[in-house]
C-alpha cells in the first residue's frame, strides 16, 4: 500500500541479519544484500524481561506482544504486573475482570513521571470506579489491517513488531474472565525475588497469599495457580501470568557485530546534533539512540514515542541535507521537553524539567491541586521556570511553554502564579 502511495519508497520485510558499514551495505534474513549510500537505524528498544525463556512472563513493548498478552488476558483471574513506567501506569488502569497485583519498587507509582504529590492525586482515581466518560483522543491514529496471524506469530518467534503508539490500548479488549471493573493491589518498595513454577511451587510446600483486600490483614490462598512470584518483602502471591514492565535496552544487537559504533552508557548508539553516529553515513533516530550533544537547559532524552517520531523526522531532514551538500539548524522541537499522554483517564502535560532534572537543589515548586479534578505543579529557578507538571484539564500548557521557552523572570509574581481567581494565560498572552 505505501509502495503504491510513494512510488519512491520500496518496502522489504525482512530482518536485517548483518550491517557491514565499511562497504556500506546489510545483509537480511531472506538471503539478500542491499546496498546504500546513507543509512538510518531506527530498530528502537527491547523490553527487560526480569526472566528469559519463562513462557509465564511476557513483555509489552510492540503491536504484536501487545496482541498476545490480550490473548492471554482472556483467561486470566489475576496477574501480576511488574514495573512502574508508562506501560504499567496504563495497564493497571485499563485491564478489567482481572485482579491485578502490581509490585513497583519506588514509594509511589509513576515514578518516572510523577512526584510523590502527583503519584497520590492519581492514586485516588486508580481506587475509585472508572468513568463511563472516556477522554477522546485529539491525536491522529493509524491502525493496520489484516495480519493477525502473521503478528502472533512473530511475537511468539520474539521479532519486534511495530511500536506502541500512545493509544495502543484502545483497540484492544482487556478483560479476564471475572465479573467486575478492576481491582489492583499495590505493592511498594519490592522488587521480584523469585519466580517459580507450579510444580516447583509444591515441592517447596510454600504458602501464598489471596488477594488483599484489607492492607493489613492477609491470608493464605487455597487456589493452585501456574506461576508464583516471590517478592522481596516477603510476600508470595500466584497468579496466572506476570507482565514484566521493567523498562527497555536500545536494539543494538543485530548492527554492533563488526562495526566500530560508539555507545552511550545506556548502550543506544551515540549521536550527534543532526542524529549522525560515530560511522561515516550512518544515523540513527528514536529509542535505539542515545542523544550525545549539548542539549537544551530545558530539554532531556526520554525514550518516549514523541521523541522517536520527532528524531525520525528530523533525521530525514538531516540525511536529504547531507546528501545535497546541505545544512539545516537544529530541530525546534529539542528546544524544551514536552511530551502529552493520558493516564488513569486523566491527561497528563510534562514540559521541561518537569522532576527537576540536573538541577540539584538549586530549585523550588509550586504546587496547585484540587482533588480529583487537577493537579498543578511548577519547577522554579532564579525566579524563571524551568519545567511543569499539568493534570487534568489545566489549560496551561501553551501559556506555561512560552514561559519556559523565554525565560521571563517571574519572581515579581510569587505564588499569585498559581492563583485559579487570575487568568495567566490572558496576562501572559
């Protein structure tokens, strides 16, 4: 269909099984040899899976394996999740008729977004019942047709399918087989000790735990599950799968072997400021990379699928540039870190140093909340703002960029910036 569209564009399906950047060409799994005169690596990230080659943990991380656990989601009465970045953060919300244990090793969810504060205005909406009201997606989304059995498949032979975009979940049905909303249980500060087998599980003569419905009462589980996990608090629980949603390592594997690429201490291929590699021709753009040049004060790497689709562009940009004897400036969009999402039916704006990233102690925030509606926090540094965290429907962002972006002293203003009676985005506009 793309071939069709753009008769500039040739498609091969195919694994690539070998880069030989000295001679400037890849070798693919089908047998064949392609030639190029500039290339961009753009195979993004691997899941870390806390246990390989055990058929009861399953990773999330593309269209396929996304697919497969919803298969698996239809016979399960519990699960347990394990991690606590974006994938977790929306599984634990979407999945109903489930019992869902989730074990994360931080004080509060959503670590690797949220502040303590942040973590609680959003845990309250986790506990409550879901709204029959869905936040409609502003976003354009693309769906692809046909190829089911094609993707369960590959997703069982362990290839990477296509990414997972920021409504990944919506055309999926993540429902078990009980009769009820959801229901999640949380387990903080641990991590997995041990997993084990049903059969291994017998002969150790253990006991696991129900599900926990009082906090501080628990109780023996009398029900025989596949797979058990041991967590480091010491509390045992069976359930019929674990998801592991533990984060990701850059896809290097199939290029490294050869080839003289400088790696970042992430292990992504180091890059420069128009997204070249440390190989003459080569680029690389999205979760593969690691940024190496002197960012923004008011931007950060993420491996985040914003920043893979802004690298992706602007790396075409930079190619076609170099290719004709251009140059182009630096893309707009590494000026600030921003990136847009939804979580617990809420959504959710993180702009700049949204964690006071870097900036040590040298900072303060501004806190606004009113519970259950929206949550409001701002990073401030010698008077200027360097980073905000917005929840619910805020109407800040635009105004709350700008102010990052131009950084305008805001001391004369104190905390009146955070007042709900003063309309900022009209003084500021």
């Amino acid at each position: 269909m793309l071939e069709s569209r753009f008769p500039n564009i040739k498609v091969i399906e195919s694994g690539v099984k070998q880069l030989k950047s000295k001679e400037h060409c890849i070798f693919t799994e089908d047998g064949n040899q392609h030639v190029y005169k500039k290339l961009c690596l753009c195979a993004g990230a691997k899941p870390k899976l806390i246990c390989e080659g055990n058929p009861y943990v399953l990773g999330i991380r593309d269209t396929d394996s996304a697919q497969e656990f919803q298969k698996q989601l239809t016979k399960a009465k519990r699960i347990m999740i394990i991690g606590n970045g974006g994938i977790a953060l929306e599984l634990v919300y979407e999945i109903e008729g489930c019992e869902v244990i989730w074990a994360i090793k931080d004080k509060a969810i959503g670590n690797t977004f949220f502040d303590a504060g942040a973590a609680e205005f959003l845990t309250s909406k986790l506990i409550s019942g879901k709204p029959e009201a869905r936040i409609p997606p502003k976003r354009t989304k693309y769906t692809t047709e046909g190829k089911k059995k094609e993707a369960s498949a590959k997703a069982k032979a362990g290839n990477i399918g296509s990414a997972l975009g920021p409504d990944w979940h919506e055309g999926l049905d993540l429902k078990g087989i009980k009769e009820f909303s959801h229901k999640v249980h949380i387990e903080t500060m641990c991590e997995v000790k041990k997993i084990y087998l049903q059969e291994e599980f017998k002969l150790l003569q253990k006991n696991s735990l129900t599900f926990p419905t009082d906090p501080k009462s628990f109780t023996t589980d009398k029900e025989t599950w596949p797979v058990y996990v041991e967590l480091t608090n010491e509390r045992l629980y069976g359930c019929d799968f674990i998801v592991s949603a533990t984060g990701v390592t850059p896809n290097t594997e199939p290029f490294l072997h050869g080839n003289n690429f400088d790696l970042g201490e992430d292990g992504g291929l180091r890059v420069d400021d128009h997204m070249h590699t440390s190989l003459p021709d080569i680029y690389a753009a999205g979760d593969i990379c690691t940024a190496s040049w002197q960012p923004s004060p008011v931007w950060q790497q993420m491996r985040l699928w914003t920043q893979a689709r802004q690298m992706g562009w602007y790396a075409a940009k930079c190619m076609a540039a170099a290719s004709s004897g251009g140059y182009i400036d630096m893309d707009f969009s590494f000026e600030l870190f921003a990136h847009v999402t939804k979580f617990f039916n809420s959504k959710v704006v993180l702009l700049g140093k949204y964690n006071a990233q870097g900036l040590g102690s040298d900072h303060e925030l501004m806190l606004r909340c009113t519970k259950g509606q929206e949550y409001v926090k701002v990073v401030m540094q010698n008077g200027r703002m360097m980073g905000a965290v917005l929840i619910g429907e805020t109407d800040l962002e635009e105004t709350f960029e700008n102010l990052i972006l131009n950084q305008m002293d805001l001391s004369p203003y104190g905390e009146e910036l955070l007042d709900p009676n003063i309309d900022i985005e009209d003084y500021f506009d």
